[in-house]
C-alpha cells in the first residue's frame, strides 16, 4: 500500500490487519486468531445492531468468520483495507438475513414500527470506546435527515426507498443525504 | 425501480451502506466494473461505513470463538484467482470435487456455522459419488439446520482432530476428521457409539482427501453416548478389538 500521507495510528493498524489477512489466506490459523480478537466484536456488534435477536445474530457472526476464512485469498488491499473487507461481509450477511425474515414476516409491520427505533439507539449501545463517542459526535454534526438516513440504512437494514419512505422524502433526495452525510462524517472521523 | 445508466452512479453510497434491493446491487456492480471514479467512491464510503460497525463493537457470546476456530481447523480454503486458467488436473478425486465446490456451497448456504466443517467433508468426495452424496448432503444439511445442533472438535491420540455436529432433536451426528495419520492398507478407521457397558458400530472413515473425510452420518444414539474411534481390520468389525483413540463426549 503506498502512503500519500504519513500513516495515523488507526492507518497503521489497518496495514497489520491487512498483513493479517494475507497470512490467513495462507492458511495460518494463528493469524486468523489473531484476527480474530481484533474483528469479531466488530463484526457481531455490527449484525447484532442490524439483526437485533442474539440467537440470530451469533449464528451469523459464526457464518461470516467462516467465510473470511474459507475466502480470504479473495481479499485484495487495492479494494480496501481488511477491516472493511470483513466487515462488508458481515454487514452483507446481515443484512441480507434481516431482508429475507423481513419478506417471510410481512414487510409493512417491519417499515411501520422501525422509524423511531432506529433513531437514537445508535449512541445507546454502543460501547463507550473511544470510536463510539467520536462517531457520536461527528453524527450529531449531521443534519438530521443526513443522519437518519444513513443509520436506518446502515444499522437498520433498510434499502434507501425504504428509507425514503420511513422519513417521508423523496429518493433523490435520500441519495445525495447518504452521500454528503457520509462524506461529511469521513471528514469528520478523519477516515483516510 | 430502474435507473437511467447516467444515474447509476448517485447509487454509491447506498450501494455502500448495502441499501441496494438485490437488483438494483447487481445492477451497479456491473456499472461498478468500468467506472473507477465509481470505485474511488465506494472505497472511501466502505471506509467510513467501517468506523460506523467499530463503533457497535460488542462481545460475541460465550462459546463463539470456539467454534468458530473448530470450524476453521477442518475447513479447506478457496484457492487465489488466478489471471490464467488453473492448470485441469485429471487425477485424484480432489481437483474435481473443487470444481463442483461452488454448487454445494449454494446448496448449503442457508445452514449455520457447521456446514462449512461438512463441506471440508465433501470436498474429498469423489466425482461420482457426488450424486449420492447430493442425497447425504440433505440429510447432513437436516442435522445442521437443526436449532439444537451442537458442534464440538477433540484431538485423537496419535494425531488429527475429530469433529461432531449433534442434533438431539433429529438423534443424527454428523463426525468428521483431519489430519488423521495414514493407514496401512488393510486398516480402516471405525467409528463407535459407546454407551455403559456397549460399544455399537456408528460407520467406517472414508478415505482421507487432502487430510480430511467427508461426514459420516450416525443415528440411534442417547445423551450419555459418547463418540468413539478405534482403527480395526478392512470391512469393520462389531466390536472394538483395539484401544480407542478416540473418546469424546457428544455434545449437549
């Protein structure tokens, strides 16, 4: 990976992870420990917000560590680094599991009681680290459709005609919130 | 709903949050292919994304880690994309089933953490016994989709290590190894439910591929059976004649 900048501590560390990787796609079952201890509570938190049943949840944080296992040799670090490789996955996993109950169990309960739901526990459980409170902080800065939109995308599942619906404006519209909101936040977390 | 091509790239950063329907995904990531500014964007949303799931961080439950590192121990990996096609390999059984290995993925994709031990198992299935194990794979699919399924892993004295997948509710097993020494020619590896006082035949190992044997069915077993493994004659027999190398508590 060349380095425009001078590497940050977080930039750093996501060049270990990436080393990481590399290994276990070697078949190096240590390094995939080690990968371990630094992405699975990443990644359960992550489906356990999107999925919100535990049961569910564990048995797709299993599935997802598996399948970095099984295709780590896939990961290319021109694509990205690896945290956002495994956590694409987890995500992905996610979000897809909490789509196809949500297509068993009738789509419109879902939409109707999720749009307050989402709102503020974003800042409720997650944990009281350093990231969290950074990513309070720079999510407050957002306006609040810029905000809404991405958590309820992201966090809660929904697709952005969904979202749109949920928050009651138009698509375009939600489209160009997701992107400035994300920007705005990658300028504000300092996300190289 | 359909967006004008010229439109598809205001889909960036849903597409990187994995607000996309399935369509509308695939559509872009065809878009995605040949259009690098696309790719820029994506690759710097994705990263944000990342900090928004570091942030949910939480301790995944008890037993998780476990697991999951038992299941690593037995599953093989995809091979790297290679810009030229892989050399076709004629022999061996192993190169074959490789290539089916996309399928049965599909197959069982839906069933939970365990599969992936199974499909270590049937990767070193052969060619034509794939049709039959088609058939298996339903009934090992069955015991893995199972709520109460249960995997647990042990080593097996001499070397390699023995996995079970329980379901209590079906009363079916599923046992797979690795990295089991090799045996001389008129041995087998045999597998035992051993109750009080009983030892019943519970199925022979298959052939190790690449270190691994497919899964091996067993039913007809109680709580307090425990897994056992004894190396025996070719064919089998119906009692133990050797000292177990194996004796594990089926999990709960």
């Amino acid at each position: 990976m060349e380095a425009r900048e001078a590497p940050g501590p977080a930039k750093r560390a996501d060049a270990d992870l990436d080393a990481l990787l590399t290994l276990v796609a070697r078949g190096d079952q240590g390094a995939f420990e080690a990968l371990y201890e630094r992405l699975a509570r990443p990644a359960y938190g992550l489906i356990r917000k999107v999925l919100r049943d535990p049961a569910q949840s564990e048995e797709v944080v299993q599935e997802v560590l598996l399948e970095v296992w099984r295709t780590a040799s896939r990961f290319d670090p021109a694509k990205g680094g690896a945290a956002t490789w495994v956590l694409t996955i987890a995500h992905r996993r996610a979000v897809d599991r909490v789509r196809s109950e949500a297509a068993a169990a009738g789509r419109e309960q879902r939409t109707s009681q999720a749009a307050g739901a989402a709102r503020d526990d974003v800042a409720d459980s997650v944990e009281a680290t350093l990231d969290a409170e950074l990513l309070r902080r720079c999510l407050a800065g957002l306006s609040d459709v810029q905000r809404e939109s991405i958590t309820l995308a992201y966090y809660g599942g929904y697709t952005y005609p969904e979202v749109a619906k949920l928050l009651e404006v138009a698509l375009g519209t939600i489209k160009s919130r997701i992107r400035d909101g994300l920007n705005r936040l990658r300028d504000c977390l300092g996300v190289s | 709903m359909r967006l004008p091509r010229r439109d598809l790239h205001s889909l960036a950063g849903p597409y990187a949050l994995d607000a996309l329907d399935a369509g509308e995904r695939d559509r872009f990531e065809r878009h995605l292919e040949r259009c690098p500014r696309c790719q820029d964007e994506v690759r710097r949303m994705s990263q944000t994304a990342t900090a928004l799931a570091m942030a949910a961080a939480a301790e995944p439950p008890a037993g998780v880690k476990e697991r999951v590192l038992a299941a690593v121990a037995v599953t093989p990996q995809l091979p790297p994309v290679t810009t030229r096609d892989r050399p076709r390999v004629s022999l061996g059984a192993a190169p074959r089933a490789a290539r089916r290995y996309p399928r049965l993925v599909t197959a069982i994709a839906a069933v939970a953490v365990a599969a992936a031990v199974v499909l270590g198992g049937l990767l070193a299935v052969t060619r034509h016994q794939l049709d039959s194990a088609q058939a298996h794979n339903q009934e090992i699919a069955t015991v893995l989709a199972a709520p109460d399924a249960r995997i647990a892993s042990a080593p097996v004295t001499g070397g390699g290590t023995a996995t079970v997948v329980v379901s209590h509710a079906e009363n079916k097993l599923i046992f797979t190894s690795a990295g089991l020494p090799e045996l001389a020619p008129t041995q087998v590896y045999e597998l035992w439910l051993l109750g009080p006082g009983s030892a019943r035949p519970a199925g022979l190992l298959p052939e190790p591929v690449a270190g691994k044997t497919a899964p091996v069915l067993a039913s007809g077993f109680t709580a307090e059976d425990k897994m056992g493994m004894t190396v025996e004659p070719s064919g089998g027999t119906s009692s133990p004649t050797t000292t177990p190398i194996l004796v594990m508590p089926l999990p709960e």
